[in-house]
C-alpha cells in the first residue's frame, strides 16, 4: 500500500547568506510552472520548413530502391531528399560517428544507402510547409528492400554469424579488470554462488523526445542549431566535421530541455539533416521526434548478460568475485568502452572483496544503438552482485543486512584502493566515508527489523520481502569544466557556464556557489548556458559531473572576481583590499559597514581603475569585474549509497506491490540539498522501474515489440510510494568545494533492491529470478521451475 505522501513545505525565497548547504527556491521553476519555459518545439522562424524522417521497416535489408516521386507530388510538400541527393553528409564523419579497434571498422551513416542495419535507421528525408504534409510525404516515399539475416540475439549474435558489419564475427571492444589471484581465492572458499542473470534492455524515456532547429545566416555565414542535446560542443564539432563548416562558424544553442538522462548526449543523424538541409534549401528547418520514433531512434542501454560466482567463507566473508559478461550494444558501437569499463570497475565497489576478475564484451546486434542511460553500466554491474550478495545469503543463513555488514568497506580504510584502474587511467582510491553508518541509517529509515518481524508473520499466499543494494560510484569524471563570472554595472551577476541544464537545478545549485563565493545577492545571479557562442568549451551534462566540475570553475572564478571588487573597493574607500568585506551585494571596510559601496558601483568603476593594475599576487590586468577559469579534477569522486525496498507479492496473481522505499546517499556536501534530494528521488523511480516493469523488447526478426506507452510500461504514481531520502555527508578531496556526484546515483540499487526484495519474499519456495523486470509472468515461471526436481 503507498503512503501519503508528506507535507512540504516552501523553502525561504530569501536564504541566508551562507548559501552552501541552503535550499532556496530554484530559479528555474517560475517560468517553466507558468508555461513561459521554452523548448525546441516551441521555436518558430519565418519560412520554416519540418522534416520528417523515413525510417527502415527492417533490421537488416539492402536498400534496392528509394522511390520519391509521389512524394514530391504532395501538396506542401519542398523536398525529399536521400544520400545521393546529399552529398555533402558523406563528406567525412567525425569520431563520434566511426571508429575501429582491433580490426572491427565501423561508420554510421547520417542516412543509409546501401544496407539499413536496424528498425529505424534514416533513409530519407521530406521537408515540407507542415508538420502534416512532411507526414504524409514520408507515407509516400516507397522503398524496396531485400532482407537479410538478421543478428537480435546477444548470445546468439556473439556465438555466430550473421555478422552486422564487415567483421569476423559480431563482438568489439573487449574490456577487463583484476586484482589478486582469483583461482587461488576460489581454492579458500567454503560456499559458492554462481548464476547467469541478465539485466533488461531499457529506455530513458525523456519527458521531451529529441529535437533540432537550424537555420543559417546569409549575412553573417552562422549556421545556428537549436537542439535539445545534453552535449553542445561535441555537437558544434561533430556538425562542422560532417559539414565541412569552421567550428567558429556553426552556433549550437540549447533552450529549456524536458530530461535528458544520459542519451540525449549522443550525436546523432538528425541533427546533422536538419543542418544539411537548412543550408541547401535556405530556409528554417525543424525536426521533433515523436514517441514512436524516439523508442526507436534514441539510443538503448543496460542491455547486458553476465556468468557471475562469488566465493565466501561460512563467516560470510567474501573471499573471490569473477564474472565474465556479454553487452548489446546494438548496430553501432558508438559509445565505445566507456559504459563496459564502468561495469567492470563499479562490479564490486563498496566491498572488500581479496581477489577479483571481470571480463567482458560489446555484442553489435540488429537493434537501436546504445546510448548512455543514467548510471551507464553501474546499475548493471551492481544489480549483478548484489543479486549474488543475496544469495549467497541465502545459502550461508546469514540475513542479507548482516552479510553486507561485514563485507562493506569500513573507514579505517580509507582511502581505499581496490586495485583496478579507472577509465581516466588513475588508479581508483575511494573517497573518505563511513559505508557501514550510512548502510545502518538505511536499515533505520526503511525500518528494516520491523519489517522483519512483520514478514514472519505473513504465511498466507501475500507474501512481505525485503530488498537491499549497496553501491559505491565514481562520478564527476573530467576532464575539466571552466566558468566565466562577470558583474554587470546593473549589480546583476553572469555566471557563464558549458554545461546545460535539463531539469538537474544547476541554475539554482551554480548560483549559489558564486553568490556564496563573490558574496552576491543570490537573486543578483544568473546562470546562463546552452550557447556555444557565448562560452568556447564544455564537455556536456552526463557522469554526475556538473556540480563537482563546474561548481568548482564556478567557485574559482567568483574568488578572483571578489579579489578584484575588494581592490577597487579599497581604492574607493581608501582602505587595504585584506580589510574590504563583500556580503550582500555591498562592499566594505572591516568594522564600519554602514559606510559601503555596491557591486553595481565597484563594477562601472572597475572598467577604469587603476586598482587593476598587474601585481604579483594579480598578474593579469583585466578590466572590469570578470573572470573566467576552468577547473581540472585530478580523477572522479567516489560516493557511496543504499537503497532498501519493501514488498508484498500475492502467490496467486504474482503481482507486486511496493509497500515501502527509502534512499541514503553521501552527496560528499550538499550544495541545496532539496535539489539533491530530488535527484535521487527521481533516479530511485527510475531504478525501481527497472525491477519491476521496465524492459525493451525484441523478437527474431529484429523488431521492437515494446514500441508504445501501451507495451513499454513506466510507473504512474500510485505505483511509487513516499520515498524518503537521508544524506551522510562526507567531503570528497579531490574538488575544493567536497562534493560528490548524484545525477546517476539513484538509479543505480533500485533494480537490484527490488528483485532482492520480490525473491526474499519467496524465498521459502526456492524461487530465483535470474533477470528483471519482476513482471507477474516472470515471477510465475520462476515459481514454476522452482518446483521442477533438480537434475
């Protein structure tokens, strides 16, 4: 049964001014509350053209024939256009769109000529007066293909042909991690669990499907494109390669973004089409994605099946982890290793664990590329072993909670050092923690023993079960992020910044650091991003990253404005710039503060002070009060978290229900920590969705089953219970500001914790589930072989 939901109130709209650990309203909320946000869809230009795509109805088919005729006969309908009638997006292909390792070549095409190797993949374009004539002109297109075999199963496709691509078979990019001597650690073991479990194949599901504008300038030569991407720089470059444009030359901007979620940060063909065909058509070009083409077009993830054992002592010690796994990656393998190696290096993360191994391997399949989806390649490695925590609990008679205790990494052991190497090629070392008391304080939230006491008193056919997953990430991966800070002669203060934003707060959490730091106003502020024009670089939003790369940049740049104010303060004042104080907006000398200058002031006095002048403390001589500098974390920070769930499942229907859910997170320091609260809130729905009823799904023929709303289930919410959140804060020291990442963290235990809660619950009927979701017809067959005589 879901609880109510509990009261809420309103923070301060005015915060104290100690903003670091504040929670003030979020600057964002206002216009996008009152439906004055703005999105792609909602950008308009006169003359504007839409375009719609025309997709493959096969996963694997030579293209014989495009005809486009009667679609150019339809009314509205300016032009239909296919690879040979754009040359120009063959000219080259940036590194997001190809690649090769070890003999394994592969190039994405930005529309398909000869072979369309996926359901979806872009034929052709119309463009057309209206959205409705553009439709009815890809309905028109006719095209004529031969079929060929088909690759969609991952065991299959990695065991045999027929190969995808041009290569000897269909696995690439092959990763690995170990430490100790794993076959001796087996030798010392006294129970062993192993499984084979597959973790589903899953969709972001952004509230807004993915979109692009583009327009050029005659005047000026600019190509602008509006899209709604997570990763405008890698845009702007991956457009001026295909384009064969300067970078300078092309403007990516990025208005208000309905979620984003990892796959938005992939480059992909439209935007590269709606590019190409402004520039030949001369007029506006708009594309929007509809939810169809979106489950088809964006990219996948979590797609992965691994052969998993862990050795343990009878104390429940563990004393060996090896695992071997397969990871479908669709037609391209266009995220490379990076998602692999995270599932390899967060395998066994918050536990100490004497000797391990991992090894695996991206499988190209017939499918829709894979994208990188909140957490990529951590829920995977975590639902994977926390799965086997919880059975090897079963086999040892040891409660679940009990065996993590003492496993769990302790905080005497700090900084811990596994002994593998991280993607950025730093060996890993854990940042300070205590794992066992945030774990605790978990058990203490969900009230764990009570449930307990509870479930040994539900023997009729509904059933109690309780859920656990540990998880230590490392976020906040560089290799650096920069920020320009400048006060106008308003008083108003520009936070200027590479990263976007698509609902994660940063304009409100960004804010805060500079207004903190400079001792601004925090209603002064303004956080502006998403223009390529009005900042050079940025590595986009994605890896928990934002706050522990830029909020530092952003912290750096405002101390070096506010040195600044207080040498021209000083110079006003006549005073020394170590005794000017700036808070509020004002500056002034130590001990007198009604006698006080704003930073309005100090900034229309700065263009022409002379107290700018280089010293050696201030080599730089920059007018005005501005700044801009880029911080370079030296690798990522490591977090840990615990999420617990609470079922019941009825052994008549199978159905499950979520009676209870609770999150504890260590954020390193928590710059609002409503916001924070927040993310992990929504990651946990999202984790808990993958338990439960999340899972793309695809039959042999390569066609995607789960296509709609109607087949691809995603919780409502009287499916999700009031989830409370606790933070354990411990400061990370490898930023300045300590703080540790949380976009992806709570989506990371909650499949795991849900599957381990719907097998705990019955666990006295022998019942294994090797792969999520825990649908009712899943849980019934596991039910039914739990019955079947072991061989």
């Amino acid at each position: 049964m879901a609880r109510a939901p509990a009261a809420y109130t309103l923070p301060s709209v005015t915060p104290p001014q100690d903003l670091i650990g504040a929670s003030p309203r979020r600057k964002e909320d206002h216009r996008l509350l009152t439906g004055t946000g703005r999105y792609v869809d909602d950008l308009m230009r006169p003359g504007m053209l839409h375009m719609v795509v025309v997709r493959s109805r096969h996963a694997h088919a030579r293209i014989i024939k495009i005809g486009v005729e009667a679609a150019r006969a339809l009314p509205g309908v300016a032009a239909v256009f296919t690879a040979a009638d754009l040359p120009e997006i063959k000219r080259s292909m940036p590194a997001a769109y190809g690649g090769q390792y070890k003999g394994r070549p592969f190039t994405v095409p930005v529309l398909a000529h000869e072979r369309a190797i996926h359901v979806g993949e872009a034929l052709a374009i119309v463009l057309a007066e209206t959205a409705y004539q553009a439709a009815d002109g890809a309905e028109a297109v006719e095209v004529e293909y031969e079929p060929l075999p088909v690759a969609s199963d991952t065991e299959a496709a990695a065991r045999l042909k027929p190969a995808v691509h041009d290569w000897p078979d269909n696995t690439t990019l092959p990763v690995s991690g170990s430490y100790g001597d794993v076959d001796k650690g087996f030798a010392q073991a006294e129970v062993v669990v192993s499984e084979k479990i597959r973790h589903p194949r899953m969709a972001g599901m952004a509230l807004e499907g993915r979109a692009a504008l583009a327009y050029h300038d005659a005047d000026t030569g600019t190509l602008t494109v509006w899209s709604a991407t997570q990763n405008p720089y890698s845009l702007r470059d991956s457009l001026a390669a295909v384009l064969e444009l300067p970078a300078e030359q092309i403007r990516v901007m990025v208005p208000d973004v309905g979620g984003g979620f990892g796959p938005k940060g992939s480059i992909y063909p439209e935007e590269m089409l709606v590019g190409a065909a402004a520039l030949k058509m001369g007029r506006p070009v708009k594309w929007i994605s509809g939810r169809g083409e979106d489950f088809l077009t964006t990219g996948h993830d979590r797609d992965q099946i691994h052969v998993a054992r862990v050795g343990f002592k009878l104390d429940g010690t563990i004393v060996a982890v090896d695992d071997t796994f397969l990871a479908d990656v669709g037609a391209y393998p266009v995220e490379g290793e990076s998602l692999t190696l995270n599932t390899v290096n967060h395998f066994c993360a918050p536990y100490r664990v004497a000797h391990f191994r991992s090894q695996g391997k991206s499988v190209v399949t017939n499918k829709t590329v894979n994208g990188a989806y909140r957490g990529a390649g951590r829920p995977e490695a975590n639902f994977i072993m926390e799965r086997l925590m919880d059975l090897g609990a079963r086999k040892l008679g040891i409660d679940p909670a009990e065996l993590r205790l003492r496993n769990l990494v302790t905080p005497s052991l700090m900084p811990y050092k596994p002994g593998l190497v991280y993607k950025d090629g730093t060996p890993i070392a854990y940042d300070p923690a205590d794992f066992p008391g945030s774990f605790r304080r978990a058990l203490a939230l969900i009230d764990y023993d009570e449930w307990r006491k509870r479930q040994k008193h539900e023997k009729g056919h509904r059933r109690i079960g309780i859920g656990l997953s540990c998880y230590a990430q490392g976020s906040g991966l560089g290799p650096y992020e920069g920020a320009t800070v400048r006060v106008d002669p308003s008083g108003k203060v520009y936070v200027i910044i590479g990263v976007t934003a698509q609902g994660q707060g940063h304009a409100t959490t960004l804010a805060q650091i500079a207004a903190s730091e400079l001792g601004a106003n925090f209603e002064d502020v303004n956080v502006v991003a998403g223009d390529t024009s009005l900042f050079p670089f940025g590595m986009g939003t994605g890896g928990s990253r934002v706050t522990a790369n830029a909020g530092p940049a952003v912290a750096q740049t405002a101390r070096e404005v506010k040195q600044k104010a207080q040498r021209v303060a000083a110079d006003l004042l006549e005073a020394a710039p170590e005794d000017i104080r700036i808070e509020r907006g004002e500056a002034f000398v130590v001990g007198t503060p009604s006698k006080s200058i704003t930073l309005a002031r100090l900034a229309l006095a700065a263009v022409k002070s002379k107290a700018l002048k280089p010293t050696p403390q201030m080599p730089r001589a920059e007018p005005g009060l501005n700044s801009c500098t880029y911080f370079h974390p030296a690798t990522v920070t490591w977090a840990f978290g615990t999420q617990a769930a609470v079922v019941d499942v009825d052994v008549d229907s199978c159905l499950v229900r979520l009676l209870a859910y609770a999150v504890v997170h260590d954020p390193g320091r928590a710059i609002n920590p409503t916001i924070v609260e927040a993310q992990l809130q929504g990651g946990a729905v999202q984790g808990l969705a993958a338990g439960l009823m999340e899972g793309l799904v695809y039959d042999e023929a390569g066609q995607l089953l789960t296509g709609t709303l109607m087949d691809y289930a995603i919780p409502r919410s009287d499916d999700v219970p009031s989830i409370p959140v606790a933070l354990t804060e411990h400061r990370s020291v490898i930023n300045p500001l300590g703080v540790k990442g949380v976009g992806e963290s709570g989506a990371i235990p909650g499949a795991a914790a849900i599957v381990n809660a719907v097998e705990d619950a019955l666990g006295e009927l022998g019942v294994v589930l090797r792969e999520a979701p825990a649908t009712p017809a899943r849980i019934w067959q596991a039910m039914q072989d739990a019955r079947k005589p072991s061989r």
